[in-house]
C-alpha cells in the first residue's frame, strides 16, 4: 500500500448517511489522524439498485471527498450481500444447510458459493467498479467480498453437489480412486457412478469421513474460487493495486494457508471480549497467526470495535485504555494498521448498538477522545513500519489436520486443536517467547523449537521435513494423537504415531481417552507431580528416554514424556495433557535445551515482543495487569510515545504501552 503512515481508519459506510454527514465525515477522519478506509463492503444494492443498472455518482462523489481530505480507500468489492434482486430473480443462488434448510434472504451472505448467478453478477460488479476507479489516486487497496465463510461456509444445494462432484473428479480422477480414498467398502458406500456422489447432507447416522473431510477441503477451495475471480478481474484491470480479505481469528472454515497465499497482504478482524481476562492472550495468538501466514509479512488489523459489540449476549464495553492497549498489541505483533469496524456507529439496522469511532453520541464522547488520541500517537511510531516480529519458536498447525481431528467418532470429542494449540501457546506467551506459526511443510531452518499439538492427520513429506529439522539440531516437542492418519484420513498402521516412531524412539500401542472428570498425575524425572486429563498414550520405548512417568492406573509407571536424541537435535513426545504448570515446565525445558530466549524478562502481566531490524530495535511493553509494573532495563531507551528517556527502570501504569528505542 502506498501508505507513508502505520494505517489508521474503519469501515465506512456512507450510503447509511445523508450526503450532509460525508464533509463532518471526513473533517472528524482528519481530527482523528485517519488515513484508510474501507469503503462500501455491504453498498452492492446502492451500487447496482436493479439488476444491470449501475449507479456510480454517489460514490464518486465520496471518493473525491476523500481524496480532497488525503484519506487513502480501501475499496471493496461490495460483493459479500448480495441485493434482494438477485435471490430474486435467482432463488437457486440462496444456500441451502445440511437438513436442506434454504436460508432466506434478509440477513447478509445469503449465496451459494458455488451459484453461477451470483458469481456472474459478482463478477460484473466488479468489473465495473474496476473500470470506474482504476486511476483513482485515492484507491490504494481492493477489499474482496467481506469475511468469506463467517456466516454460510458451506452449501449443501444441487448446484453445490454438482460442483462437488467436478472438484472429486479433478481429484481423483476415476471413481476407483475416490472409493479407496473414501474408503467405500466400509457400510456399503461404494459408488458406480458419479452422479450418486452428494455433499454430506443430514444421514441417518455418521456420514462418510472420507467425504466429511473432502467436503471441507471442497468448501473452502469453493469459496476461493469466489475470491479468485474477483481477484483476477482486479489484477487485469489494477495489476498495481494490492488486494486483500479479511479473515476471523480462530477460524476453522477456511484453509488460511492456501487463501493468504492467493491474497497480497493478510488481514484480520478481531474481537476479543472485555469480559474474558485472558482474552488479550487470545489475540495474541491470532496475531502471531496473521503474521505467518505470510511468512512474517506484515499485516492489517482490519476491524477491531472501538468499544463494545452487538453480537454476544452482553456486550461489555472497553474500559478507559483497553482500546489503546489492544491496538498497540497489534502493532507489537506485526500489524501495520489499525482499523475498526465502524467509522460512524449505525442509527438503523442490526449492528445500531455495535460502538463505532463516531458513537452516537458524537464527538463529544470517551470513545470519540480515545480515538482521537490513538490516531495521533500511532504517527509517533512509523518506525515500526521498517521492522519485523522474529521468532525462534514455530508451532505448526494444519487446517487439514484440525478439520480431520475434530470430524466425529474419534476416541475422544474433548481433543480439540484450539485448545491444544493454546495450551502451548500460552506458558511461552507469559514468558514472552515470540512464537510463528507454520504449515506442515514449512521451511523450519529458522527455527530452533517446533512445537507441534495434535497433528493428527500427516502427510510423509511433513513427517521428513520434521525429521530434518531435528536431525540438523533443532528441538521438536509432540503432542499425543499426531501422526494417525494419512490425508485420506486412513489410520497409518504398525502402532501410533507410524511415521514418527522412529524420531520418536516409541511406539504406541493402545491409548486411553479420558472421562470428563478423569485425572491423572504425572512424575517427573525432578519429581515434580502435575496433575493431567484427556488422555493417555501408552507407550513403549524403542530408543527414547522417559522424563516423566504416569502417577496412576493401571499404565502407572508408563513413560508420559520422552525424548530421544537424534542427530544434532532432541525429539520429546508429550502422552497427556498437563495442566498449565506442566506445559509450563515442559516448555521451559525444551526452550532451554533449544536456547530460546524471551523478548524481555518482565513482571507477570506485561507483554514484551520486540520488532527490530539489523540497525533498528523496537521493545513492545503492554501492560496488562491490574497494578503498575516496574521493568528494569539493560540499557537507557527512550519511549517513542512519550519523548521520554528511560536509564535503568521504567514504571508502566495497568493498561499502559511503552515503544522503547535504545
Ligand atoms: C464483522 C463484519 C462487520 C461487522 C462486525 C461487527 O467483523 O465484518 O461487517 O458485522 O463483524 O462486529
């Protein structure tokens, strides 16, 4: 983006407003520091009010005003609604869920995303609105469509089964193939001809997994096909001009990999709840996960709210400081802009209580001043905008693992991967250890620690990429329930985890999942006890160590926790789930066999990550706990938003942020 600030503004939907409202619009963006907007994302039926009938004059005229006001556009495609019209004229293009319910228009994102009416009608919208701001100095970034998949990320109509049916076929190629994938001769599923092939639409008990899980890979590659058409329109016509889609943290519908690399920068949408206490640790994680998806690219905060939502069923509102707090967390974590769902809160409409930087009150409002203040304070650190987020530690995740895990009858329904992604996460978020996320078949070299939860589904190439890290000297630590199946979700046979045994130096023969209420106890090597739940691997070891042992049962005295050297580097095996000491003790161990240091070492409650160049070294401190916080510094640094120069120790109030420069 040919932006020179860190980029600051909303959504802004002007067709909500009279014209009178535009000119206050953008004499309060300009008060507020704000540089980008995103314009349009739900204005398809004021763009186009009859099918064919386009009328471009209003938006013409508020890019003008926004151009005069030096606020770049972030133009959306304005595709993510379609009008009434279209569902009207074309009733096959409404989605249809598992229980072939056809949901209604009334709502938004009411298409199929497999209709060829409304990926027809899209592409021409797009095409003209291409053609109409091309050269527009304002325009500096395409939105495309609006939160893919939040609310319909799959279609179980006839249309969809067709095209269900054409991705199979591109697949795997004949239907012998697609019933040994499926694995067909299980409950008489296999198919003689391709026609009889459906979505897994409601059956009278578990439907295929095979299906289930190409299903899911069909229905976020469906969806960016969506995205890809749009996208290509723009690129013939504004090959200069990047574009981008906004995703939503803890996403599970779309394969995150894939889409970022069809995109030109990621961006994200995040609303952590006031209400949760940890919730800033839940945003961090999402964070580090924009960042990678790019390979540490940097990214935008595309919506945040500027106080409370409407959506859950209270709505806390921010207190003094927290809006400032989260912004700048994601700045610490990468993020080149800061922008909130909305600019103007609505006066009609569903989302009238969701807060906006203009409440309803006006200018003279908390949320207003804050708003104000942010905008002004961010053009103190441009700075960053030359710096990068580093990390010695990578966790790797896999959409198409975390779809397989969580598909039903498995030992147990309590593994989830979020959670067990977390549960690694969070001990290395309080000690500040900078964490990247990875795909299964990254390039892990500039790793020292992988750290991989569940990896239930794994393909041979990742288990040699895992391998070769480990056999060059970095530290892998593994979670139970990894390695069980292949991408047919096939089990790999010869004892679990098959295509790690040997990196392991086990093997597993039988695991027990957990009752709800189940407990264990495991005893470390130091003789620490920590208490664990879910499950536990039973393992034999075939090469490995046992570093800690399982307190109860009848696998008392079982290995828990392993590791095996192997070549340069040390492969530790994890068959139970900890509580949080013991995630943090394990991670502590492996951090320092693996020579990871922290950002900074802190009081608990402040965040520390640091964005630096060769020449450049930037130290996020956040600070959020209750009481203020007295950090004692390695060298004098001056505060890039105060001015002030800090010598040994810095005191940081509950809710504060520091951008120490040294
Ligand atoms: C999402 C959408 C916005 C708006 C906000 C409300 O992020 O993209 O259009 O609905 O939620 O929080």
């Amino acid at each position: 983006m040919r932006l020179s600030h860190l980029a600051y503004g909303g959504d802004y939907n002007p067709e909500q407003w009279p014209e009178a409202v535009w000119e206050e619009d953008v004499r309060l963006m300009q008060e507020a520091g704000v540089n980008l907007v995103s314009l349009g994302i739900f204005a398809w039926a004021k763009l186009e009010p009859r099918p064919g009938e386009y009328d471009f004059a209003w938006l013409d005229r508020v890019m003008e005003l926004l151009h005069a006001g030096g606020i770049a556009v972030d133009l959306a495609t304005a595709t993510a609604s379609p009008p009434p019209w279209l569902s009207h004229q074309y009733p096959e293009s409404l989605p249809v869920t598992a229980d072939g319910v056809q949901l209604w228009p009334g709502g938004r994102q009411h298409y199929c995303p497999s209709s060829t009416a409304y990926r027809a009608a899209a592409q021409r919208l797009v095409r003209k609105l291409a053609e109409r701001y091309r050269d527009h100095p304002a325009l500096v970034l395409w939105h495309i469509g609006n939160e893919y998949a939040c609310h319909v990320s799959e279609c179980f109509c006839d249309e969809s089964a067709r095209a269900f049916r054409n991705w199979l076929k591109k697949r795997y190629g004949s239907l012998d193939a697609l019933n040994a994938a499926w694995g067909t001769a299980f409950w008489s599923q296999q198919y003689s001809d391709w026609e009889e092939i459906l979505p897994p639409r409601k059956a009278p008990t578990y439907p295929n997994p095979g299906q289930q899980l190409d299903w899911r890979r069909f229905s976020s590659d469906a969806l960016l096909e969506c995205f890809d058409l749009e996208r290509s329109i723009l690129r013939e016509i504004t090959p200069a001009i990047p574009a981008t889609t906004n995703f939503l943290t803890n996403f599970k519908p779309l394969n995150c990999w894939t889409w970022a690399a069809h995109e030109d920068i990621v961006s994200l949408d995040s609303y952590p709840d006031p209400a949760d206490p940890l919730a800033h640790i839940d945003a961090a994680l999402n964070y580090d996960l924009a960042r990678s998806l790019k390979g540490g690219q940097s990214w935008l905060l595309m919506e945040q709210a500027p106080s409370q939502v409407n959506w859950r069923a209270q709505n806390l509102v921010k207190r003094p400081g927290q809006m400032r707090l989260w912004s700048h967390q994601a700045v610490a974590r990468g993020a080149e802009g800061v922008l909130f769902f909305q600019w103007r809160a609505s006066r009609a409409g569903v989302e009238k209580f969701h807060s906006g930087m203009v409440p309803h009150a006006g200018a003279g409002s908390r949320t207003w001043r804050e708003v104000v203040a942010l905008g002004r304070e961010l053009r103190k650190i441009d700075a960053v905008l030359s710096t990068q987020v580093q990390a010695d530690v990578a966790i790797l995740i896999d959409w198409e693992s975390w779809w397989a895990l969580e598909l039903d009858s498995k030992p147990s329904q309590a593994v989830r991967l979020l959670d067990q992604v977390r549960s690694y996460y969070e001990p290395l978020y309080r000690r500040n250890i900078t964490v990247d996320f990875v795909a299964p078949d990254a390039d892990l070299s500039s790793y020292r620690l992988a750290l991989v939860p569940n990896l239930y589904l794994v393909r041979d190439q990742t288990a040699r990429t895992l391998e070769h890290f480990v056999t060059s000297g970095g530290i892998v630590v593994m979670s139970f329930f990894s390695g069980i199946v292949n991408e047919f979700e096939h089990i790999r046979l010869g004892g679990y985890p098959a295509p790690f045994c040997n990196l392991l130096g086990l093997r597993i023969t039988e695991f027990a999942p957990y009752a709800l209420d189940q407990q264990n106890v495991i005893i470390t090597d130091a003789g620490q006890h920590f208490p664990c739940t879910l499950w536990s691997d039973v393992i034999d070891l075939e090469g490995a160590e046992a570093l800690a042992q399982y307190g109860d049962d009848w696998y008392a005295n079982r290995p828990a926790l392993t590791r095996h050297r192997v070549g340069r580097g040390e492969a530790y095996y994890l068959g139970t789930r900890p509580n949080e000491a013991g995630m943090d003790w394990l991670l502590n161990r492996a951090c320092q066999a693996a020579s990871v240091e922290p950002a900074a070492i802190v009081p608990t409650g402040v965040e520390a990550v640091l964005r630096q160049t060769a020449d450049t070294r930037l130290l996020y401190l956040l600070n959020h706990g209750a009481t203020a916080a007295t950090i004692a510094l390695g060298a004098p640094c001056t505060d890039l938003l105060t001015d002030r120069r800090h010598i040994d120790s810095l005191t940081l109030e509950s809710q504060a942020v520091a951008v120490l420069s040294s």
